[in-house]
C-alpha cells in the first residue's frame, strides 16, 4: 500500500486557496480535517497518509511506529 498527500490550499495539486464550491477541493479540505485514527490530530496537508480498508485515515508516521 503506498501513503497518499494531500496538496496544500493553493499550490499545484491542493485545492484553491479560500472558499469554493469545487467538489474535489472540499473533499481534499474534508480530508486534510479528518483526525488520524491512533494520534487524534489531523491528517492535514503534506503529511504522508494511509486511508485504511474501512475508510478511515491514519499518518504514515503513525502506523509505521507502531
């Protein structure tokens, strides 16, 4: 399984930057808000992520330390 980043607001592959009505840069936000299922901070962006068999998201970092 490979890790997923997200983009941050505004740069080439995250979403713009302020408040817009894009399907893919309010899920991208959605996800970036979404809290890591060990750690309990979020997911944010340029952090290196796994989405798990059950949907829910975890930092690479923290399932690679357990």
């Amino acid at each position: 399984m490979a890790a997923g980043r997200l983009g941050g607001p505004g740069t080439k592959y995250g979403p713009c930057k302020g408040g817009c009505k894009h399907t893919d840069c309010a899920k991208t936000r959605e996800m970036a808000d979404t809290l890591c299922t060990v750690c309990l901070k979020e997911i944010g962006y340029d952090e290196r992520f796994y989405e798990l068999d059950d949907k829910t998201l975890v930092h690479a970092i923290c399932v690679e330390t357990e």
